[in-house]
C-alpha cells in the first residue's frame, strides 16, 4: 500500500472510534425531553379530568359543541 493509503485508512479508523461510539449531547437530551412530554401529557390529562367533574368542564363542552356546530352549518348567502 502506498503512504497515503495507509494514511488515510487509519484516519478514516480514527473518525469511527472518535464519533461513533460516544454519546452526544442530542442523544442525552431525548430521555429528558420524552419525560418533559409525560410529564406534561400527565398535566393536561389531570387538568381535563378536574374539570370536567365541574360547570366549567360543563361550560367548555357547551363552547365546543355550538362551535362545531357553527363550523358545520352552512353560511348564510351574501348579499
């Protein structure tokens, strides 16, 4: 083999041992994302629960149910 060759066999090694095995920073950062995501997914599950055992979950229901309804009913023609 030629220098160069050599060279560069053992750089392309030396990259895979440097970059391939060790764990980044992204890599740390997606357990801790997937818990912020549980953790708010549990948040909003408990603050849908609360209210919907009270008037206001009653409330928004009612919002919900005359805006969809407005949304699916067909507009009055224009004059």
């Amino acid at each position: 083999m030629k220098p160069i060759t050599q060279l560069h066999f053992g750089l392309q090694k030396l990259a895979v041992r440097l970059f391939g095995g060790a764990s980044t920073r992204a890599d740390k950062q997606r357990g801790a994302s997937a818990l912020e995501y549980i953790v708010l997914a549990a948040a909003i599950i408990v603050i849908v629960g609360v209210l919907a055992g009270t008037d206001v979950g009653a409330q928004f229901k009612q919002a919900f149910t005359s805006l969809f309804t407005d949304a699916t009913s067909p507009a009055p023609p224009a004059n």
